[in-house]
C-alpha cells in the first residue's frame, strides 16, 4: 500500500524527465511550464504562473517583450522546455526590476496568477486568511490575548453549526480527577490517597 501511496503523490515522471535533460532539482523555478515559479523582485520575490500558451502573449505584453512572441525560444512549448533557463532569466530580468506587489499586480489585471511571496510571519495575518479561519490570534486561558501571537484555525464551515478551538489545552494535572474518576472509576477517597502519595 505504501508504495502505491508513494506512486499516487509523485505524480510526475521525474526519472524520466531527467533523462530527457530536465534535471529532478529545478530550483525556484519550473522548467516544463516556463516562465513558472518564483522570481526576484525589487524588495522580495514573487510567484509568477501563467499556464499553457494562451497567457504567455498576456505576460509578455506586461512586460512589453512581445518580441520574443516571436522567438522560437518562447513561441513553442518546446522551444521554452530546451531554453527554460534563458526563459526565465528574461522573466527574472524584469521582476527584478520592480516590488513584488506591483508585479502581481500589474500580471493579475492581465489575468496571469501571480503573488507575492510572503513570510509565514505576514502570511498568517493577511486578512483573508483571517477572515477565514485559517489562523486565530492565540489567548492564554489566563492572561488573555499576549503580543502578537497567531496560530492554525479550523477554516471548516457548516451550514448549521459552528466549528471552532473552543477551549485551551489543560494545565499539568488539570483534568487527573476525570481521568481517574470517571474513566478509570477510581473513588474520591483512593484519590486522596494517590495525591498524597506523590503518585497523581
């Protein structure tokens, strides 16, 4: 089972497509869908994937390169495939030349996905990613909501109820008494026993 498991994630031919010439290490970038992956910016990077042919034209005109539209390294799959790193260095050549998020959107009006890169640190206090449930802003069951903090949420949504982390993990022995009691039907009295003891 595991090995069908293991043929099901990787789903590309990579021994294969190294053997053709594309290496299994690519790096930032993509070389079978160039221009794909991710590119310097003037203050970051950003994440530039405009698939197939139909919105290469729409990236270069971006870019104001639709010269190289007619150039046999652009203009067919496998022209990009055999020269993806000359691809990606005119695509690299001009992100560099601007911040990240005018870049993505510039791309994003003409319809090509692109993104900034972000820190996991901004990442989990976008808004939307808020707003969604995807992260929280932690409070101590004690002291309250403490600096800046955030961690995962439960981004499930249901139509009739609510889903949600609604209560902290117990403190060092919080919970013996139910566990003891109720669980293992220990009596108040053995209780008492075991805690004085040492042993709970």
């Amino acid at each position: 089972m595991l090995g069908a498991l293991s043929s099901i994630v990787a789903v590309e031919p990579f021994d294969v497509l190294e053997r053709l010439g594309n290496p299994m290490r690519t790096g930032p970038t993509v070389p079978r869908l160039a221009p794909c992956g991710v590119y310097p910016a003037a203050d970051g990077h950003v994440v530039i994937c405009p698939p197939g042919y139909k919105l290469l034209p729409a990236l270069l005109g971006v870019m104001g390169r639709t010269d190289l539209l007619e150039d046999t390294r652009f203009s067919t799959q496998e022209g990009r495939l055999r020269h993806s790193s000359d691809v990606d260095a005119v695509v690299a050549e001009w992100t560099r030349t601007l911040p990240a998020a005018e870049v993505a959107e510039r791309l994003n009006a003409a319809g090509v996905a692109a993104a900034e890169v972000r820190s996991p640190a901004v990442g989990i206090r976008d808004p939307r990613v808020v707003a969604r449930g995807e992260t929280v802003k932690l409070r101590h069951p004690i002291y309250g909501a403490v600096d800046d903090m955030y961690g995962p949420g439960v981004p499930m949504v249901f139509s009739g109820s609510e889903n949600c982390l609604d209560q902290a993990a117990p403190w060092h022995g919080e919970q013996s008494g139910s566990v003891y009691g109720q669980w293992l039907g220990y009596t108040a009295e053995r209780l008492t026993q075991l805690r004085a003891k040492g042993a709970i």
